[in-house]
C-alpha cells in the first residue's frame, strides 16, 4: 500500500518507538472519527433517514467506505482457517460469514464479513483491520493464494469491481420482490442470492443492520446505475429514503455490533513482524485514541471475542491464531456487551455546558448524532469509584429516540436496569483537534445489545 514512493517508508513499529509507546503515539493523532465517503452527510435529513430502516425502507450505501480484499487460490480457505476463530465445516459457495481474527494473545484485531463468491475466491469486507491481518498472514503464510486490497474511497477514489448497496427495514422483503418482478429467490439468513434487477445479473447477502432485516445488493461497478434507478423508482411506493453519512454512522450502536474496537497488534512479540510490515499509510499506523478511559498500557484498550458477543463463532475442534487464549475466555468470561442508555437530563445539561460556557468550565461538546471525536473512542463507565466498563462507539437515535452508547461492562454490572455513571471527555488532551474541556458525568442504564429487538433471523417480515 505504498501511495508516496517518494517518501521513506515508516513502519508501526518504529512509529511507536519514536512516540514512547502505543498509547502516546494513538493518543497524539489529530485523525478524527471514522468518516463516510462518497456520500453527503443527508439525503434528505438524517432523523427520517435513521427511521426509515426501523419503520419503513432504507437504501444505504455501503460502495465507498469498506475495505475489499479478495482471496484467490485453491489455498485460500485454508488460510482463513488458520488466522480466524470461526467454524469452517460446512461453508458453501454463496454464503456468507461474520469472520472474527484474533492476536496470538486472543484478542480481537478485526471483524468482517466473508462471501463465499466461488470455490476459490472469497470477498473480505468491512474496516481494514482484518483485512490487514489476514493479507500479511497470507503473504507469510506459504500457501497457495493471492491477496488483492481493494481500498476505501478516504485512501484511494478508483472505481472497483463491484459496487455494493443494501435494502433494509420492515418493507425490505416487499420492495425487493417488486424491484426483482416476483423472481426474488429464498434466501437464507446470510445466504449469498442471485437473481435480476433492471436486467442486470446481481447478488444479494441476506442480512441485517440497525436491527432490521436487510439485502445487500452487489453486481457489475459500471452496470450499477441501472440497479439504483430502479431501487429509487420503485422505493417511491414504500416511502424509501435514501442514507447520508450522518445516519449510518448511527447504525453499529443500534444494531448492537461494534463497528471498531482497538486492535490488538500494538505490543507483544507474537505481532511485532505485523508491526513492522505495516507503514505509515495505514489506518492503524495514524488512527486516534480518546475518550476518558486513561491507561499506559495499551493492551487495557484490548478487547476479547467472548465480551464482544462472538464466542459462539469460535471452533474448538481446529487450530487457529489465539485458539487456547479465545477458548479460555469462553469458559471464563470477564465482560459482556451491552448498550447504555444515557440519562436525558445530563445529556442536556452536557450539552447546554458545551455550548454556553467558557473553556474553564465547559463541558466536551457532544455532536448529533454522533458524538465520537476519535477513531476509537474509549470512555470510562464508573460504578462507584471503580471502572466496571467501557463505552466505546455512541449516538443519538430518533428510533428511541435516545442517546446510547454500545460497550462492554463486568459480567457483574452487566444485568438491563443497572444505573452506572460514564465519564464524558478527555481533559488535558493533546490533540488539537479535542476543545479545552472539563470531565462530566453522565449517568447511564445498562440495556441488552441489539437495544432494538432484531427479526432477521426468524423470518418474521
């Protein structure tokens, strides 16, 4: 991924010796939270469009944002059962998979989601950080497959093979079988579909995000006008609304997935060649760490499969990197993920500080409806005065409407109804980007994650 042949390259890990360690090096980024191209911040305006997927139909763009890297090679799923947790035997052709990938230590570097395309070839989709790990591990790995990177429009604005949108809400299923002319086939919950649309041979992954049942479209980049017009006309007579990147930067914490947790790759020996492959040009090399949750040791911003809700996916009967530490974890979990509910009152008075105050007093300004000012956020989630959790990616929802943040808690204060108290803001700093600003305690209510019940699964459209 060498964009400036002309500069000297710089790896991680000299990166972070020349910052003093991991978390100086994170926490001195001016980088701000992930962000969505290719796409306005409203199609209409963001409250109707994050509706629309809980009470009627969205259209969200999911072409320019996500990393790609495709797998090809009669090695190629060997390899993936050597770097990720998750159970192999059976995975056909045309399914799909959420692929979890761990350190050596067992904790979690990445997530995506797997398309089984062909025999040999697989799509791995979603933020960089797996698709990072599992390219090195293929280019060390000895076995016969090629990787080949397919970057987001924040590195590179290139046309891919493919673009990719997805159909989601209540009236998904009915707009999809009129947009397709009755010739929708049966798909199975992450099952890979193929099928028609304005005449142009497309494949769907059934899914679902924000909590609702949903189809991820994909076909030919330059046939995909075609495909969207259609979408549109025939969205007309659903009420469908098209998502901005204000509205899908909402959907992680109302679906109950944590979009991107702080990989596991910045100490240890068992990564330290990981560190060295990867240069300056990547998003883990120049990503920003924030929040309240202040420790020196960056593997305490580490988390595990199990409190992320994956310990399901995890194969005890094969190898993979991180086996023994995952299982363990399984058969001893330390957190749970849970959504907090954030307490109105102190939203607003939060807010009302941010805006009308002075930096002596003030409190951290919370945007809507994202608040997050950091690539990883991390704050403190207080029981009394010891830390019992962390809240890490947060929103406004007018489907509560509420404010929530999705994290982890001990498994001790993780029951729906506990009132805990999150620390909001980053006194002291040293980003630019980040307001002089005092601490605020915000009350919270831990509540189950998804927040909003899910019925992709049960068919119940």
């Amino acid at each position: 991924m060498n964009f400036g042949a002309a500069q000297q390259r710089t790896s991680l890990e000299t990166l972070i010796d020349n910052a003093g360690g991991a978390v100086p090096l994170l926490r001195g980024s001016s980088i701000g939270p992930y962000v969505f191209p290719g796409i306005p911040p409203e199609f209409t305006n963001w409250q109707e469009e994050v509706r629309a997927w809980h009470h009627g139909v969205a259209l969200l763009e999911l072409s320019y944002h996500m990393a790609e890297l495709h797998l090809r090679g009669p090695d190629a799923l060997e390899l993936l059962k050597r770097v990720a947790i998750n159970k192999f035997d059976p995975f056909r052709v045309l399914r799909g998979k959420q692929v979890v990938v761990t350190s050596p230590e067992g904790y979690v570097i990445g997530d995506a989601i797997l398309f089984r395309e062909e025999e040999e070839f697989f799509r791995v989709v979603g933020a960089p950080f797996a698709a990072d790990w599992i390219e090195y591990q293929a280019s060390i790995s000895g076995l016969q497959v090629e990787a080949t990177r397919h970057l987001s429009w924040s590195v590179v604005q290139a046309p891919r093979d493919v673009f990719r949108v997805q159909v989601q809400g209540p009236s998904a299923l009915a707009l999809m079988r009129e947009v397709t002319q009755g010739s929708l086939p049966e798909i199975s919950f992450f099952g890979i579909g193929e099928f028609q649309i304005a005449g142009v041979d497309v494949r769907a992954l059934r899914h679902g995000m924000a909590g609702e049942p949903g189809f991820e479209i994909y076909g030919p980049w330059d046939k995909q006008q075609a495909v969207r017009d259609a979408l549109e006309k025939a969205g007309e007579n659903y009420a469908m609304r098209k998502v901005g990147a204000l509205a899908y930067s909402t959907t992680g914490t109302q679906s109950g997935w944590m979009p991107m947790p702080l990989p596991a790759i910045y100490d240890g020996d068992g990564t330290k060649p990981y560190r060295e492959w990867l240069d300056q040009y990547f998003l883990e090399s120049v990503a920003s760490l924030g929040g309240s949750f202040q420790s020196d040791r960056i593997s305490d911003y580490y988390v595990d499969p199990v409190e992320l809700g994956y310990g399901m996916l995890a194969d005890p009967n094969r190898d993979f990197i991180g086996r023994d530490a995952v299982l363990d974890r399984v058969a001893n979990p330390r957190r749970k993920k849970v959504s907090f509910v954030w307490n109105q009152d102190d939203v607003i008075s939060a807010l009302q500080s941010g805006l009308f105050e002075g930096p002596e007093t003030r409190a951290k300004s919370i945007a809507i409806p994202n608040p997050m000012y950091s690539t990883f956020q991390y704050d403190a989630v207080m029981k009394g005065g010891d830390v019992a959790g962390i809240s890490q990616w947060c929103c406004h929802t007018p489907n509560g409407p509420t404010f929530l943040s999705l994290g982890t808690v001990d498994i001790a204060h993780a029951a729906p109804g506990t009132e805990l108290t999150l620390l909001w803001g980053d006194p002291g700093s040293k980003r630019r980007t980040v307001e002089a600003h005092n601490l605020r305690e915000i009350r919270v209510t831990v509540a189950p994650a998804p927040y909003f019940d899910k019925v992709i699964k049960s068919g119940q459209q």
